[in-house]
C-alpha cells in the first residue's frame, strides 16, 4: 500500500499525571520499550510521507528515542490539549492529504488494524475515521456516540458523559484517520469548554458530523490493542500482553517456555527451535538463543548470544555475553559483560567472570573469579582460584594456556602469564610468569610437629582447671544451703 499523501502524527508532549512520575508518560517501558517507540515502530510499515511526534515534555529524551527510527519531532509548548497538539504539527506536514493521529500511549496496536483504519477511510471517502473498542469497562475513554448503524455524531470525553452515555461500551482509541481539509477548518470552531480548558481533538468529531461529513468507526477486532496507559495499572496491564504475545511468538516458532506466564522476554530475543526455557527466567535485549538449549529457572540473560546445545544451569546471570555450542553454565554462574566461552566449555557453580574468554572444552568448575583472562582449551581451573586483576587503579590481563591445570584456591596476580601444560600448586599465589609444562608453585611450605597437638591440649586444660581450695569452700557452703532446707 502507498501511503504518499499520508502524515502520521503521534501526540507525545503530555506529562501523564496519573502516572505520578517525574519521567515523561511516554517514556515509561512495557514489553521491554518505551511506550512511544511501540507506537512509531508500529507506524513504520506504513511508510507514510511524514512521521512526526508531538513532543512537550522532556523533549530531548522523547527525540533521543524517536529520531533513530526516522521520525522528526515538533515542539507543543504549553501542551493546551490534544486539539491543540495536531494544530501545532501542522507546519510540518508537507502536502499530506490525510493524517493519521495515534496517542503516544497506546502501544498496543498493530500496524495491520492500521492498514485497515486508512483502507475504511479512504473506500468511505470520510473526513474522519475513528478506531474503536467495545469493552466491559468503558471507565476513563472517551465515548461514541453514534447517529446510525455506520454514522457517529460525537466522542463524549469521561468527564462530559450523560447518564444515558455512561452505559455505551464503544469507546475512542484516540486513534483516528482524518482528511485534512475537513480536519483544519473544524478544529478551528472547536473551544476549550472543559474543565481543564484544553482543546479536545475529540470535539472536531461532533463539528465535522454536525456539518454533515461522513464520520466512521472501525471497531478493532482485539479490544486490547487500544488500551491506553494513564495508570501505572494501564502499564502493568499493557505490559502483561506484550510479554503475552511475544512469548506465543517463540512457542508458534518451536520453543518450549514452562509456566508461561512466568517468563519475561523482550521484543528483540530469538530462539531456536526445541529450545526450552524454564519457570522464572528472563531473556532481556538482544539476546539470541541457539536451537535445543535449555535455560533453566531463575536465570537471567541479558543481550547474550547462545549457540546450539547450550545449558544454562538454574539461577545464573549473563550480561553480553557469547555462549558457543554445548557450553554448560551454573547452576549460580555470574557472567558479567564481555565474554565469550568457546565450544564445549563448562563454568560451575559460584563462577564470576568478567572480560574473559574461556577455550574449548575448558572447565571452571566452582567458586572462582576470572577477570581481564584468556583461557586456552582443554584448562582446568580448580575450586577458588581468583585472578587479581585489580590494583585499585588499573586492570591487568591474565594469560593461562591450553591444558594447563590450575590447583585450587590459587590467586593469580595480574599481569601473568601460565605457559601450556603448566602446572599450579594448589593453594599458590602466583606472581610471576610459570613457562609451559612447569609446575608453579608459590606457597609456604608445610611443617609437620608431632605431639604438639596433645601437648597444647594438656597445657589448656591444666590453665582452665579452677584451683583446690576454693573448690572444698564453696562445696562446704552449698551442703550447708542443702541441709537448711531439709
Ligand atoms: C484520550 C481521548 C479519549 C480516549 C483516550 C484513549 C482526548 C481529549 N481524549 O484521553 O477520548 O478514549 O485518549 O486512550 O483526546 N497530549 C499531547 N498534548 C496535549 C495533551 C495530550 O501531546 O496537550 C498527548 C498525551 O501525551 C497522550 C495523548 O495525547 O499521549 C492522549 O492524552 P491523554 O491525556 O492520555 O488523553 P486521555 O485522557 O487518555
Ligand atoms: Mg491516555
């Protein structure tokens, strides 16, 4: 579909009182993005001749968002109502024929149910087209308020509504395609006659009808794709379906998520097939996973990369990091930004690892620390080795080779390097480069004194013993205290 005559206009310049935040409405996150990209993204397909987002509050953070996804920005300062806000975006629409006007907090809807607004309003050659809802609660949206089957004469804001029109469950999605030389002369003769004396994009709808012009209203097949987000409730909700949708997106393409509705995964993560993903995790970013791995519960990846048959044991933590086929993590791994663990490698329980590349078939089993190191294959690092790479003001890089084997609760004192085939002693602390197929070790040596325990023992018990007089006094005391009360 060409969309050359059409401007899209997404009205973002509001505070969202109801919110209670010192961040803009529209800045706030469900489903992993802020809620005025959702809206612009949703847009983009259409490929319309301008996109441009009404902007007011904290409008530099809103331009950060939006000017990435080519969409330009106007200034609506004071924010005087919606009216008032696609007057201000009137400058910048070119020769556009048509608008499209969408709220800056409705992030639900698809582009699709838009295609289908436009396609209504062009076949019906309509100066508006409104798309609606029918809902349980009606509670909070604007009304409306039909004059036949297909003619609508008004939207009733909340605030306005008859006692009659409190019962209509038709609501406005504040999502409207309009032909602009219907739109410009009516909101002209619209007047600030509300509470707040804002001008109400809503109230051209009653001009427009009341001149006879033909208004529609499409009604949106899934009334979920309008809700609006004034509350943190709204937020909540709206984020709930995101997270909905996008979880039905990875089952449909072959993964297998458990307790379904306990799982959060972002918009951007994919996932390849017979993958499964346990209770309780949460895939954020740009995290990619691999096919037939298995995330297992509690864990939590952020913009981490998986290859095929990885496993990520319950409860670890992956920050940007590259997990290669077959790797095994956890259970209780940390994996801080900029790893990378080649094919086959495992990292145990209680790992921390920073900046690190661990090689293949390399194992890590328990309770270390590798910061600023690379690995070789075939290594093992044992229980407790901690790299210092850290001397309070810089960091330094710590080499270990291929099949080196590192004894436990070793300190490894950055720089140094561990040559292939070394050994480490366990208990070292290493401070100087060990060469290939050495043994390092850096450690007091052990001295064995026998008899000293039992001697040590005799001479304590001797101290603590209380001494014989006062032992016979105090006896003869208590016996006194015995008689007395036969
Ligand atoms: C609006 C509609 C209501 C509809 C509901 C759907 C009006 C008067 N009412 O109510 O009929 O049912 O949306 O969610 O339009 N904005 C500006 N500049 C302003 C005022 C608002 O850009 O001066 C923006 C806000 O940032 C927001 C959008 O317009 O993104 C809608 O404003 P909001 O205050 O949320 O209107 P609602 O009360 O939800
Ligand atoms: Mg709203």
């Amino acid at each position: 579909m060409s969309n050359y005559d059409l401007a899209v206009i997404v009205l973002a310049a509001g505070k969202g009182t109801r919110l209670k935040s010192s961040l803009a409405k529209v800045l706030h996150k469900a489903g992993g993005r802020t809620l005025v990209e959702h809206i612009v993204r949703a847009c983009e397909p259409l490929k319309a001749r301008d996109r441009v987002v009404v902007v007011g509050h904290q409008p530099e953070q809103v331009a950060g968002v939006i000017e990435p996804l080519g969409a330009v920005t106007v200034l609506q300062q004071p924010q005087n109502g919606t009216g008032h806000a696609v007057q201000v975006a009137k400058r910048t629409l070119g020769r556009a024929k048509f608008a499209l006007v969408l709220p800056g907090d409705a992030p639900l809807v698809r582009t699709e149910t838009l295609k289908a607004l436009i396609a209504t309003h062009r076949n019906g050659n309509a100066a508006a087209t409104i798309l609606s809802a029918v809902v349980a609660d009606p509670s909070g949206y604007g009304r409306i308020v039909r004059k036949s089957e297909t003619a609508v004469s008004a939207i009733v804001e909340e605030s306005q509504l008859t006692d009659e029109q409190r019962e209509i469950n038709e609501i406005n999605s504040a999502i409207y395609c309009f032909t602009l030389e219907n739109l410009w002369p009516a909101l002209a003769q619209v007047k600030p006659n509300n509470k707040h004396r804002e001008l109400y994009l809503t109230d051209a709808i009653a001009v427009m009808s009341g001149k006879g012009e033909t208004v529609l209203a499409q009604v949106a097949g899934d009334s979920r794709e309008v809700l609006g987000c004034n509350t943190r409730a709204d937020l909540a909700e709206v984020d709930r379906i995101f997270r909905e949708w996008k979880r039905n997106e990875l089952m449909d393409a072959g993964v297998t998520i458990q307790l379904p509705e306990t799982v959060l995964i972002d918009p951007d993560v994919t996932a390849g097939e017979d993958t499964v993903i346990e209770a309780g995790v949460q895939l954020l970013g740009k995290t990619k996973l691999g096919a037939r791995c298995s995330v297992k519960t509690g864990s939590v990846l952020a913009d981490a990369v998986l290859g095929d048959d990885v496993t990520v044991e319950p409860h670890c933590v992956v920050v940007q990091s590259r997990l290669d086929d077959r790797v095994i993590i956890g259970p209780f791994a940390r994996l801080r930004p900029g790893n990378h663990l080649k094919a086959g490698a495992r990292l145990g329980n209680f790992v921390e690892v920073k900046k690190s590349t661990i090689g293949e078939g390399t194992k890590v089993p328990h309770l270390t620390y590798l910061g600023d190191t690379k690995v070789g294959s075939k290594t093992n690092v044992g229980a407790g080795t901690i790299t210092c790479n850290y001397d309070g003001f810089e960091k330094f890089p710590t080499t270990i080779g291929n099949k080196v084997f590192i004894g436990s609760d070793s300190v490894l004192v950055a720089p140094v390097r561990i040559g292939d085939g070394a050994y480490i002693a366990a208990g070292s602390t290493i401070t100087e480069n060990v060469p290939a197929d050495s043994l390092g070790i850096g450690r007091g040596r052990q001295v064995n004194k026998p008899g000293w325990a039992s001697k040590k023992r005799r001479e304590l018990a001797a101290a603590t013993q209380p001494k014989k007089s006062s032992r016979r006094r105090s006896r003869k005391k208590s016996n006194r205290k015995t008689n007395r009360r036969k």
